[in-house]
C-alpha cells in the first residue's frame, strides 16, 4: 500500500518541482516587459533590457517559504519588488528629468518637500500590482534550490550573452545592453559620489562652448548697473512658432515700452536645473551630477556673481523652494551669492503659496521680492530660480479642456502665466533692472515621447532685454 502511493505520489512530485521555475521565470519577464514597454512609451530609456534584481525576488520568496513562513515570504516578496521596480522607475526618470542617477544622495536633503501626493500615488499602485504579481506568480514556489538554480542560471547566461555581444550593442542603432541591476545603477554611482565629497571630483565642470549670461557680462565694457538673471524652470522651445509666440506675448508686450529685445535665441542645455543655473552664472557646463571636490568648488568661486561682488555689485539669489534643494544653501555662497532668500526665508513675506507639485513661494511672489532688492542698491546682480511650471501642471479651469492637445496648452499657460507675473513684477519695480536675461534650465521633461518630440531637442530659449535709453 506504501509502495503504491508512494508511486503514485512521484509523478506529482516531479510536476510539482517543475512549477516554481516556471512561476519564477514568469514572475522575472512580467515586471521587465512592462518596464520595456514602459521605456519604449516614455521619452526615457532603461540601462539595459533586463533588470536582473527581479530574480532575487523569487530566491527570497522560495526561502522564507522553505522556512514555513507563508505569509513573511508573501510580505518580503513584495516589499523587495517594489524597491526593485522603485529602483527601475528611478533610473529611467532620471534620464526624463535630464538628472543622472548619481544624484539619489542629493535628493535626500529635500525629502520634507518632496511631492509625496504623487509618490504616494505611485507607492499605492506599484504595491498593488506588486501583490498580485506576487500572488499569481509565487504563490507556490517553495522549492528553494529550484529557484536558486533558476536565478542563477538566468543571470549568469545573461551576463555572458551581453558580454559576448558587446561589439554589436556599440554599433549605430544597436540594441541596448541585455543585463544590469537598477539598484546598483541608482546606488553605486551616490556612494562613489559621497566618497569623492573627500576624494575627487563626482560631476565634470567644463567651459561653456556657447555665450552665456556670464560671458555676455563679462565682455561688457561697462556692465550695467542693475542685472536680472531668470532661470525659468522647464522653458523648451516648441517647434511651432505660433505657441512659441503666444508664450511669450505677455513678457514682451508688458516690457515693449521699456526694454528692447537684444538678443533671442536658443541655448544648449546639459542637465537639470543646478546645471541650467551653472551653465549662464558661471559659464560652465555641468555633467554628471553634483559638483564635488577642492577644484570644482574653486571653479564655482570664480562664478560671475563673485566677480561682480568683488566690483562693489549686490549679489541676491531668489528661489522658491527649500534651500536644501540641490545644496543651493551651499552653492549660492560659493557663487559669491551675499544673499539668498529660499522658501524658508520668505514664506513670511507671502500670503498663499502654490502647492500643485512642489509646495514653494508663487513666481509672482518670488519676482516681487526679487525685483525689490534692487531697491537703494547703486548696483545689483539678481538672480531668480522660478517655480511654477515644474511638471507636471494643473490644467487651467476650463481653458484648456477643449484644446487639441490639453497637456500642451497646460504648459504653454503656464510658461505665459510665470513669464506674465516676472514682467508685472519689472513693471510694478522702483528701481528696474537695466539688463534682463531670461533663461530656461532645461526643456519641459514630459515622460510621453510624443510630447518631448513637440520641442527641440537638447536647446532652450535665451532672451536677452536691456532697458532702453530715455525711459524712466
């Protein structure tokens, strides 16, 4: 009787010790499809096709269920997916948001005013799906040598395959790399990075091929009194020309009377937003990350804003949201900023903030305060960071609902509403500047490919605007 059950028992068995490494295997290409599929849609890319970390997945699953924790191994599995899929997510945003990966520590200082409203979206739906890929895939993988075995094999043949085809994926128009782990992707790179904080140099600073803010001062022979810099955050220039226009109508008919458009055109731009501000204030372009190390902080301490402060100028920098945000607390001083006002310091001074993605001082708001430190100042250097049109924007009441496009007439007004407020403020000002220059720090980072391909790649406007002679 023994014999026969035990008989009948082994063929189930033997089907049995084959399911978990198909459930593995499917578990390991249901996340990296759809994040293929999702690099394919979005204007991002992955490093490589396959993120490896998924297959630790299973191996922590098939453990903690070989050690007769059931629902540990559940809970575990899906904790480590979503931090696996964070990790994916984080490596492809970056490149969307024109930031490199090596910057996770940075992000860090800031975490108070993160968007949580939108991360916290996001940690819903990945936690959702993340249980029920789990629960649909690894529900009865207990078979931890199996599994073992599987995540091995699968990694390593993945590692020899994109080794052995290295020559064809550096050829033009060439697959991507097969293989690569987005956790280490995200976390090497800051590690070596906090390293270098004492050791070496983490970004790379070189001179800007193009003119910037800086050399234009620089070359002036007598620079003028009072110098408005504005970097307008995510100001692209969109291939039609019309909506290139009409965003801008409300800055330049508001200025018409006074300023004179000196210069129009576009600028190359290299990165995120602190290498937007590096690229015109210091006539450097940034890549890589942050600035790090003895001779980087000697090249930011040669910045125009301590040139002209060393010239007897006052030297102010404006933004609107913490100063932690990418160290400026830190950056400004060292860029010869005397002064910086952050949200910490003006959210007295203000009566509503905005608060659809980032929680800060209004542009409006921002360029009134700014405008006044040139008020019973000889001569000024000011410097705004604006705020507003950060992706993504609320869609305006009822303006844009009907529009072809609504999420480009989204940023077209929102572009035109922040440039509106910076005019009103120059026009409301005492004492004017003489020289405006007006700057994007990067393109608008939309994920959609559809919407990137809009606007030209890799440029942004640069606006020149000097007070003409006679007006009071």
């Amino acid at each position: 009787m023994d014999k026969t059950l035990s008989a009948q028992q082994r063929p189930a068995s033997s089907q049995e010790s084959a399911s978990p490494i198909w459930r593995a295997l499917t578990f390991f290409m249901v996340p990296n499809l759809v994040m293929m599929g999702f690099a394919q849609w979005s204007s991002g890319s992955r490093p490589a096709l396959f993120d490896v970390d998924y297959a630790l997945v299973p191996v922590l699953h098939a453990l903690l269920s070989r050690a007769g924790r059931p629902w540990m191994a559940a809970a575990g599995a899906i904790i480590l997916t979503m931090f696996v899929v964070g990790a994916d997510l984080f490596t492809t945003l970056t490149q969307i948001y024109f930031a490199a990966p090596a910057m996770l520590l940075d992000y860090l200082p800031f975490v108070s005013v993160w968007p949580w409203r939108w991360i916290g979206t996001i940690l819903l739906a990945v936690g959702a799906a993340a249980t029920l890929l789990v629960t649909v895939t690894l529900k009865r993988t207990t078979y931890i040598w199996d599994v073992v075995v599987m995540a091995t094999a699968l990694t390593v043949g993945l590692m020899i395959v994109d080794r052995l085809s290295a020559p064809w994926q550096r050829a033009p128009h060439a697959l991507p790399n097969l293989v690569s782990s987005g956790v280490t992707e995200a976390l090497r790179p800051s590690i070596g990075q906090a390293i270098n904080e004492f050791h070496g140099e983490a970004a790379r600073l070189d001179p800007s091929p193009t003119p910037t803010l800086a050399s234009i001062i620089r070359n002036s022979r007598r620079p003028p009194r009072r110098i408005l810099s504005v970097a307008v955050e995510s100001w692209g220039r969109m291939r039609d020309k019309d909506h290139n226009a009409a965003m801008i109508a409300p800055l330049l008919e508001r200025l018409s009377s006074q300023y004179e458009v000196e210069e129009d055109r576009l600028q190359p731009f290299y990165g995120a937003t602190l290498a937007g501000e590096v690229r015109e204030l210091c006539g450097l372009k940034q890549t890589g990350g942050i600035p790090q190390g003895a001779d980087q902080y000697a090249q930011l301490r040669a910045c125009l804003p301590a040139q002209l402060a060393r010239e007897g100028y006052r030297t102010v920098a404006v933004h609107g949201n913490a100063g932690s945000f990418y160290r400026r607390t830190r950056f400004y001083p060292m860029m010869g900023f005397a002064e910086h006002w952050h949200y910490e310091q003006m959210r007295g001074q203000v009566v509503g903030l905005c608060s659809y993605l980032f929680v800060g001082i209004c542009d409006g708001d921002a360029a009134r305060i700014a405008l006044a430190a040139f008020d019973g100042s000889r001569r000024a250097f000011v410097h705004l960071m604006t705020l507003d049109t950060h992706l993504p924007l609320p869609a305006p009441a009822g303006t844009c609902r009907a529009a072809a496009e609504p999420t480009l007439c989204t940023y077209s007004h929102g572009i035109s509403s922040s440039l509106g407020a910076i005019a009103a403020a120059v026009v409301a000002a005492h004492s004017p500047p003489d020289l405006i220059v007006l700057y994007g720090d990067h393109a608008p980072p939309f994920v959609e490919r559809r919407l990137r391909a809009q606007f030209i790649e890799g440029k942004v406007p640069f606006l020149v605007l000097r007070r003409r002679h006679g007006v009071s």
